[in-house]
C-alpha cells in the first residue's frame, strides 16, 4: 500500500499517507522478494531473520554498556585513579582453563585490539572488578546488572537446552530488561558523561583527515564531547528474539558467525608466506596444499595400527598422569624436617597413610576424614621413603552438553586447585 501511495499517488515518503502506513510496524516502502514470491503460500519473511550472538551481544550490547561503565568512571571524582585501578585489577586475574578466560591486557579499559572472546572474558568476571568502585547507591544496581548480563549471556550461549532453561531464559532477560532501565533512569541521569580518550582521540583523527560533517562545526575542537548511554537501538531490541530464534533453529552456537570469523586465523597464518601478488589465488593454493596434506596424514593415521596405551585400573576414566617416572624424588623425612614448624604438616605421615588406605579401597567420598586403625595404617609402607613429584596431570570430565573435555593441572603455575570435600568436621 504505501509503494503505491508513493509511485502511483506521488505521495512523498514522509508524508501523512506513507507514515500513517508504515508507523505502526516500522515497515519499509520496498517490495521483498520472498514475501513477493512466497507470501501467497503463507511464508512469513520474518522468521529467516536469526539473531547474530556475537556482533549483537558482545560486540555490541555488552560493548556498549561496559564502555559506558568506562565513562561514569571517569566522570567521578579521581576518575583517572578509578580507571587504573580497574585495570590493575584485570591485570592480577589469571587465565583458566583451554580458553575459557585469556589473560588480559595491560589496558583493558582502552579496549584496544580486543576479540569478541575478550569481552566475553571481560563479562565474566566484570562483577569482582567493578565492585566498590562506585558510590554505594549505585554499586549494588550496577553490580546486580552485571550479574543479570552475564547470567543472561550465559543462558543464551547455552549448547544444550531444555524447557526449563528456556523459561529461564525469559525470566532473566526480563529482569535484565528492568536492571538495564533502572541503570539508564538513575545512575546514568545522576552523572554527566564525556567522551573517552580514545573516543576524542579517534573524532579529531577523523576531521583532521577531512571526514567530519559540514554540519558538525566542532568535530575537530579539543573538548570532551557528552555522551549519553543509548538504549534505543537494533542490537538492544534483539536481545528479546533470542529465546524465539532458539525454539525455531536450536542452539546459538548452530548459526553463530563466530564459526566463519574462526576460519580467518588459517588465512591469517597463510598471509606472511605469499609474496602479496595475487593475494587470493596464493591463498587458495596453501589452503589446498594443507588439505591435501591433512588427507595423507589421516590416511596414514588409519592405515598403521598403534598399540593402545593401557592405564591403571580407577585412573582411565577419570584422570591421566602422563609418565609415572622417578625425576623428582623427594625424601619424606627430609621434607618433614625442613618443614618442622609448619602446621600444615602436622601428623602428616598419619594423615597420608589414611589418604591412601581412602584411595586404595575406592571409599564413598563421606570417608575422606575417617581414621584408620594403626594395624590399617602399618599395613602401607612407602619404599624407600620417598614421594615422586608428578608435574602436570590431566582431569577429564564430561561436560553438560555431553563432549568430553579435559584440564590440565600444573602446579608451578597455577597452585589454587578446588575439589569436592567431603569433610564432616573441620
């Protein structure tokens, strides 16, 4: 109706006619080819339309939000001082797991150089960073939307779902919907932004090189331009159709453009061994060249028959120690003796002995901190006196969406290991 208005009736595109028509369901004045061709057969165009996880919500929502995170941190006083401490405080985070969370940057508030997977990192584990930074009446709402984000992130990042999560997946989106106005109607209308550095920095880099506006008359000056915390835009309003995009197409990680923005590393990897003439075509010769080659190997992988490792009966299916050698001795009384006046080794050959009679007979976990008689305990003898320091050991779980994954454990760096306890007493 309004393509007719404004080609046959000449009626102009904001005119009364054409708004009236439009206003309503935000239409566009263009005719769809797949609502030409296929709506006479009750095809509805909209539902192709999926939502895209990683430019909308990390890239872009979370983006948004904790940029402007940045600028109320500067807009309060010492605001520089807030900032540095809020990137020390990134910097003291270690990384975890087979990239679950990187190590961050020097500067993680300039965002420079980051991935989607860096503000994914960011996200969770903003809530710790950010806390007591703020004043008290808007540390609570700031940290509660925080946690309602990355609770929402999470859920919808989920590889397996159910009914259950689903619902609560609209439960939190609509109470992360009310955290996001009560953050925009309070603590957003109580300070006034600016700019950051780097915002500034790029707005003048941009007029000096001529790109700026006529309009704009004040594109290149030096001062701090407001900024204000936007809501209203296309990336804001998808976060809704995430739980009807997931009934119709299942899981996010299904159609996520994460997949293809993956396959750039390969491209990446190519890039320094061409000569940079002809770019695409030498490109796609290592690209062939490395798929030729993954082909022989798993042809020669199938065709030689290796002997399979077999590991100690209780072990294989839990966790794997790499090589049970003898490298790293250590003598059991000259540990105790350098180690005298230490209170985490009192009664320790007792309480190894206990440890090991536990593990030995595969008891309930509820047994962990039950004492064994002395004729029990005299029955394990540790030869020689020696213990062997293993370096590295893999744990291998199965995850909630049913793939096998494993950690590896690696005391000389990270030593902060938390297991199930089953201690009844402290």
């Amino acid at each position: 109706m309004a393509h007719g208005f404004i080609y046959s009736g000449r009626n102009t595109v904001n005119g009364s006619k054409v708004q009236s028509t439009l206003g309503k369901g935000s239409w566009v004045p263009t005719v769809n080819t797949f609502v030409e061709k296929l709506g006479p057969f009750g095809f509805n165009a909209f539902c192709m339309l999926i939502v895209d996880f990683m430019h909308e919500c990390e890239l872009g929502t979370w983006k948004a939000l904790f940029t402007h995170l940045i600028r109320l941190l500067y807009a309060l006083p010492g605001g520089d001082r807030l900032v540095a401490t809020l990137d020390n405080r990134f910097r003291h985070i270690p990384s975890y797991g087979h990239g679950v969370i990187h190590k961050f940057a020097n500067n993680t508030s300039e965002m420079k150089r980051l991935a989607a997977r860096d503000f994914e990192d960011i996200l969770q584990c903003a809530m710790p960073v950010f806390e007591g930074l703020f004043p008290e009446d808007h540390d609570a709402l700031i940290q509660t939307l925080l946690y309602r984000f990355a609770q929402w992130h999470a859920l919808a990042k989920l590889r397996l779902h159910s009914k259950t999560t689903l619902k609560v997946l609209d439960q939190t989106f609509k109470r992360l919907s009310c955290q996001l106005w009560k953050f925009c109607d309070l603590t957003c209308a109580a300070f006034t932004t600016v700019e950051l550095p780097k915002e500034r920095a790029a707005r003048e880099c941009k007029a000096a090189h001529g790109c700026s506006g006529a309009d704009n008359a004040d594109a290149g000056s030096g001062c701090r331009k407001g900024k204000k915390f936007n809501m209203n835009t296309y990336k804001f309003h998808t976060m809704g159709d995430y739980l009807h995009s997931i009934k119709l197409f299942r899981t996010t990680d299904s159609f996520t453009s994460q997949i293809g923005k993956l396959a750039h590393r390969a491209l990446k990897a190519f890039y320094p061994l061409i000569s940079k003439l002809d770019t695409p075509a030498q490109l796609a010769k290592h690209e062939g060249r490395c798929r030729v080659l993954r082909r022989v190997a798993g042809h020669n992988l199938h065709s030689t028959k290796q002997p399979l490792v077999e590991l100690p009966v209780g072990l294989k299916d839990h966790h794997y120690i790499p090589t049970l050698c003898h490298n790293n001795p250590l003598d059991l009384f000259s540990f105790l003796q350098d180690h005298d006046n230490d209170p985490a080794v009192a009664e320790f050959i007792p309480k190894l002995k206990d440890h090991i009679l536990y593990r030995l007979r595969s008891l309930h976990v509820s047994y962990c901190d039950h004492t064994f008689t002395d004729a029990e305990c005299n029955s394990v003898i540790i030869s020689n006196n020696r213990l062997y320091s293993i370096q590295t050991m893999q744990i291998r779980y199965m995850t909630y969406d049913l793939r096998c994954e494993y950690d590896t454990i690696n005391p000389r760096t990270y030593t902060n290991i938390m297991v199930l306890s089953g201690e009844t007493r402290p």
